[in-house]
C-alpha cells in the first residue's frame, strides 16, 4: 500500500481508495507488536492498538450492514439490551485469550466485505437513521449509503489516529517507519523501515 490514496477516475472509486487506505492504516501500526504490547494500555486513554483493530472491525460490519440492507433496516438484534452493550463494550479492549494475529485476520475479513458492498451498492440508496440512538438526529429519516463510506472514513482515520498515539506510547514506533517496514519500502536517507529496539519500553 503506498504512503497516500490512489487517484481514480470517478467518485465511487475515489471513496473506496481512501475507505481502504484507512482500513490498512491498522496494520501498519500494529506492525511488530506482541501481544502483551497489543493489549497494553501505555497512554492515559484505556484504548490499545488490539481493542482499536476489533472496534475497526465491529464499526465496519455495523455500518456495512446498514449500507447493504438499504433501503430497508437490517433485522432487528433479538437479544436483551444488556448482552448488545455488553458486546460493544468488548469491542474496545483485547481480552487474555484473543491474538493480534487473530484480530488482524478478523479485521482483513470485514475489510474486503466492507470494499465489497460499497463497490457494488447504489451511492444514492438511502440508508435509515436507526432511533432511540441518542447521538443519532431525530429531524431525517434516512443517510445515504455515499454518507455513510464518508462516516465510515471519518470513523476509522479518527481511531487510527489514536493508535498512531498509542503506538509511539509503546516504542516511539511512527507512522511512517512503521508503514516503510509492513510495506517493503525502499529505504532512504530519511526513512527507514521500523526495526525492534531493545532500549524501546514495552509496556
């Protein structure tokens, strides 16, 4: 993946261009880490690079089931409340018994379903505002499925931005260097591919 989105020739797959270069974005920064460094917590924030890959994979399929079931509302959850916001909760944090491998391949799964549908799917199609959601307007009926690879951009550059933070609270590990070495850039006088420190914190 290069260092900056792809031009296109049209706006469907400029949208899908700059979606992907922010989905891969949590490769990059997970690149090298262990688990116990993807489960960490080293900033005053309680979000980690692992709890930061699941929730990139749970906001997606959210979003993206929102989007192919346009313009009719997926079928409702038919659990208790409790249990749903029990679940959402694990979203943001990497339990014992869960690997970054395992949350990277959960998340590159839900990538290529994400491109999938928004390739295909009318950008016009309306897509309804969920209710009873607080943060959600009150005042339209519906999003369209254009606005919602927009949010869905906006979603993920936002947490990719926190890990970006949270990576360099690990190692001092940075974007650049980072995307250098998961990548196979060449390297030059100014960048150089991440390469472990046994100076760097791990924790």
């Amino acid at each position: 993946m290069p260092g900056m989105p792809p031009p296109a020739a049209d706006e469907r797959q400029t949208l899908i261009n700059f979606l992907e270069f922010q989905q891969n974005a949590f490769f990059a920064v997970a690149y090298g880490l262990t688990d116990e460094q993807a489960r960490s917590t080293p900033s005053v924030s309680a979000l980690s690079i692992g709890g930061l890959v699941k929730h990139a994979a749970g906001v997606q399929k959210g979003w993206t089931d929102r989007a192919a079931y346009a313009p009719d509302s997926p079928q409702p959850d038919p659990r208790p409340m409790e249990e749903q916001m029990a679940e959402y909760a694990d979203q943001y944090s990497m339990r014992d018994d869960e690997t970054i491998a395992d949350l990277l391949d959960a998340l590159k799964a839900q990538n290529a379903e994400t491109l999938r549908v928004f390739a295909e799917k009318d950008l016009e199609a309306p897509v309804p505002v969920p209710r009873n959601v607080p943060w959600f307007p009150a005042d339209i009926d519906h999003w369209t499925v254009r606005w919602v690879v927009m949010h869905l951009i906006e979603e993920l550059s936002r947490h990719a931005g926190h890990a970006d933070i949270i990576r360099e609270s690990i190692d001092r590990a940075t974007m650049y260097e980072l995307m250098a070495a998961a990548e196979e850039w060449p390297e030059t006088d100014w960048i150089r591919r991440w390469r472990p420190s046994a100076s760097a914190p791990t924790a």
